[in-house]
C-alpha cells in the first residue's frame, strides 16, 4: 500500500469521528475532559454553597481577638471566590484551586495568633470548620492523586490541632473535645469520599478515551486494509486492460510499424506494472549520464539505512541515457539492494557499475555474500525480483540476470544502448 492511501485511510477515518471543539482539541482524552469539566461545576457548585454558608456565620459572632477577623476572612473568601468562578468559566481551575489550598491553610496557620487568649467555651464549629472539606475537595481540582490524598489527610488534622491549641489542655469541657475529635473524623471520612469519588470518575474516563482511542486505531487499520485490497483491484484492472490490450495489438499486427507499436504497448504495460509501488509518475524522460545514476543508487541505499559507496568503471566518454531508462535501472538496483538487506543483512554488499562508450552499455552488479535462495521456489505474488527487478529493466530494453547459491547472490542488470538509440 502506496503512503497516499495509507493517508487517504486515516483521513476517511477520521472523517467519521465527531468534529467538534473538544475532540478536535484533544482527541487523546476526549471524556476525560468532559469528566474534568463536570466535576468542577459540580466541585464549583458545592463549594459555593459551603462558603457561603461559611461566610454567614462569620459575619455573626467571631472568635477572633481584634484586628485579625476582617484579614483571615479577606484571606479565605478572596481565593474561594476566585476558585468558584475559575469553576464556572472552566478556565485556569488548577491554578486557582492549588492558591485556595494553600491560603486556607495560611488561616489555619494563623488561626492559634487570631484567637490567642479567647478561651473555648462552646462546642460549637468556627467559621472556619465550614471550608476543611472545601479545601479537601479543592486538592481534587488541583493535585495528583498522592497529593490529594496528603491533602484530605492533612487539612483536618491541621484543623483539630490549632483548635486544641486554642482551647489548652487545662479547664476545657469534654463536649469541646468530644467536638474537636468528631468534627476531625468526619472531614477524614468526606475527605476520603470526595478523592476516591474523582479518583473513580477520571480512572473511568480515562478507560474509556483508551478503549475509544482503540477502537479507531482498529478501524484506522481495517481502512487502510481495505484501501490496500481496492488499489490491488484497480491495479489488477489496470493491468488486464493494459496487457489485453496489447494482445490485441499483436494479434492484429502485420506491418512492421503495427509490430513496433504493439511492442510499445506491451513495454509501457511492463512498465506500469514495475513501477506499481512508486506511484503513477515515471518521472521526466530527460537523458541522465552514468554518474547521474551512480547517485541515485547511492541515495536509494542511504534511504534503507546503508552508508554505500558505489564502485564505477565511467568511461568518460559515454553518452547520456533516456531517463526512463536511468530510472528503471536505478530503481532496480535499489531494489536489489533491499533485497540484500532484507535477506541477507547486506553481509558483503557491493555495487559496480560499468558504462562503456562504444558501444554504448551499462552495467549494474549487484553482489552479496549471503545465504543465498531458490530462485524457483519465489512464490509467484512476491513482484521483488519478477516485478521490481525483472521487468522494470525488461520494459526497457535490458537485461536482469540473477544467480544465487550457498556463497551469495549476484545480480546482474544490463542495457545494450544500440538496441534502443
């Protein structure tokens, strides 16, 4: 299968996925994003409603000693505020959620300073109990998995310890503690809940992108398979209409310019057949000298990966050749080379080309010292030798003549010049 069809099959596969923004902008993790996107409107939203639960009860009756309440408010309501729209607008949550995190344990941090010497008198929650779990389930939005986990275990134990630091370990009532210890449990509990909950919802979505990303890889390939068996069929076509053709032509031959133009026919179907892997084009049919073909063998091995210097024997004095002589010499001879290194790892890989003026010839040896091979036993649907190597120079006037043994295998590709000027 040519690289044209093998483009056109990813192209009509993709032409079947849905192109909307969020595939088109990354098909790698197409419900994964959706998943991100939903979990923080719904992250966005439950915290909204326990900040402003928060907020209420911190304009009533406050803990703090003066001058720290209106601080620790600006500190923990300013970065929610700006999380929950980051949420809603679906733009930079990571950032701003990781900034929420750490600014609510800077009230935690300040909180025993704020509330230094306002004994504990009542069991019930601070402001600040409200927002531990919003800054568990922040973690969620920001950090990877072994973060959030630290952070849904840290942030409730930095919550009880600087309310035992508040309320000392003298003259304080069991309730208190009792409080403490049960609202400390319960944010490791929901804490836990919420990151194994985002834990599960992305593991699923991730599954699913990888199995969907599978799927059309699948299809890629059948696609392109399917492509590989209709280029076959049209090539088959090609051929029969091509070779049927010339048979006609002969068969209805009796001039000797009618036997020339069915010899014609018959060489230009050879040709199409030789040149079937490298598309359609034959290329221009400018004449090429010797050296000229030297190099394009040259490039040919550099492109399979071998660093190849071609031996020559020019004569300085040969002519040019057509250029779809040089051509099929040089992809032929490339081919050869493929073959080598394909079979018998290029081991003693050499080329020699010989150019002589008068007459006009070229000669390709093509040696290595390999395995060796039944030429026989070749099945008939392998075109590397028949097809890339045989015919191509047969469509051309020349000569492929190919030996094999135990000690290696030498191929030999000939153009007598006079049969074709």
């Amino acid at each position: 299968m040519t690289a044209d069809s093998a483009g056109a099959a990813l192209d009509e596969a993709w032409g079947r996925i849905p192109q909307t923004r969020e595939t088109t902008a990354g098909f790698g993790s197409f419900t994964r994003q959706r998943i991100e996107r939903v979990i923080s409107l719904v992250i966005g939203l439950g915290c909204l409603v326990l900040g402003i639960q928060s907020f209420i009860n911190a304009l009533g009756p406050s803990e703090e000693i003066a001058g720290w309440h209106l601080p620790l408010m600006i500190l923990a309501f300013a970065p929610l505020a700006v999380m929950l729209i980051a949420c809603g607008i679906g733009r930079g949550v990571r950032l701003f959620a990781g900034l929420y995190t750490i600014s609510y344990c800077l009230v935690l941090l300040l909180w025993p300073a704020a509330t230094a010497g306002v004994p504990v008198t009542s069991p019930t929650e601070p402001w600040i109990w409200y927002l531990v779990n919003v800054a568990t389930v922040a973690a969620v939005l920001a950090y990877p998995l072994p973060w959030q986990v630290m952070w849904a275990v840290l942030v409730p134990l930095l919550f009880g310890a600087v309310r035992m630091l508040q309320a000392g370990v003298v003259g304080v009532a069991f309730d208190v503690w009792f409080t403490i210890a049960l609202d400390v449990s319960f944010a490791l509990i929901l804490g836990g809940v919420l990151v194994t909950l985002g834990w599960v919802f992305r593991s699923v979505a991730s599954n699913v992108d990888e199995a969907r990303a599978l799927a059309v890889s699948s299809y890629a390939r059948a696609a392109a398979a399917d492509a590989a068996e209709q280029e076959r069929v049209a090539v088959a076509a090609l051929m029969h209409d091509s070779v049927l053709a010339a048979l006609i032509a002969v068969e209805r031959a009796h001039t000797p310019r009618e036997h020339a133009l069915a010899s014609t026919m018959a060489r230009e179907a050879l040709t199409r057949l030789a040149n079937t892997e490298h598309g359609s084009e034959e290329g221009t049919d400018d004449p090429k000298d010797a050296a000229a073909i030297v190099a394009e063998i040259e490039h040919g091995a550099s492109e399979l990966g071998l660093d190849l210097a071609v031996a020559r024997e020019l004569d300085p004095a040969t002519g040019t050749f057509p250029g779809r002589v040089a051509r099929a010499l040089s992809l032929a001879a490339t081919q050869a080379i493929a073959n080598s290194v394909q079979h018998a790892g290029a081991k003693g890989l050499t080329v020699e080309v010989r150019a002589s003026a008068i007459p006009t010839r070229l000669r390709i040896d093509v040696r290595d010292t390999g395995g060796g091979f039944d030429l026989e036993r070749v099945p008939d649907d392998r075109l590397g030798i028949r097809g890339s190597i045989v015919a191509r120079v047969g469509a051309v006037g020349g000569t492929a003549s190919i030996s094999s043994g135990p000690k290696g295998t030498s191929v030999r590709l000939e153009w007598p010049g006079e049969d074709l000027l």
